[in-house]
C-alpha cells in the first residue's frame, strides 16, 4: 500500500500529465521519461538523473503496490517490446 505522500505524489504526477496532453493537443501518447523536466520543474522529484530513473523507480512502487489505477486523468501503459512507460491520453466519453 502506498503511503498518503506517495499517493499524493501520482496525483501531482497525473495532474503534470494532464496539463501537457491539454497544451499539446496532437500528442496521444509520450514516454514517461520524457516528461521528467516537466516533473522537476514542478518539485515532483528534486533532480533527473541516468534519463528519468527517478520516476521509473517511483513507477515500480505504485505498480509493486497495485496502485496504477490511481491515474486518473492519463493512463500509465509499459510497452512489453522495451519494457518502457508511456502516458495516453484517456479519450473523452
């Protein structure tokens, strides 16, 4: 189970996520990692370091805890081929 700041923390994350599917409407789906100056910026996470470990391995935590449906303005997807994380925009209903 993951703690209340970790919990917390994936909403800050989602909100980012949000926010940036909204100001590039044209993009469906970015590597996580790719978003990590995004993250920083924001205080999410202190510094990026050996390209968005720091986020993988928060990932790892919220998966490991079953957690992922805590997403709930982007869904959070690993590509099987390469084992990367990717956002998608959750299409509207």
């Amino acid at each position: 189970m993951l703690s209340e700041y970790n919990i917390e923390k994936v909403g800050a994350i989602d909100q980012i996520v949000h926010d940036y599917f909204k100001k590039n409407p044209k993009v469906n789906e970015v590597q996580a990692k790719d978003l990590m100056e995004h993250f920083v910026k924001a205080g999410v996470f202190k510094e990026d370091y050996k390209a968005g470990l720091p986020l993988r391995d928060f990932i790892k935590k919220v998966e490991g805890s079953n957690s992922l449906d805590l997403f709930k303005k982007s869904e959070l997807i690993k590509n099987e081929e390469s084992k990367y994380w990717f956002f998608v925009r959750i299409a509207k209903k």
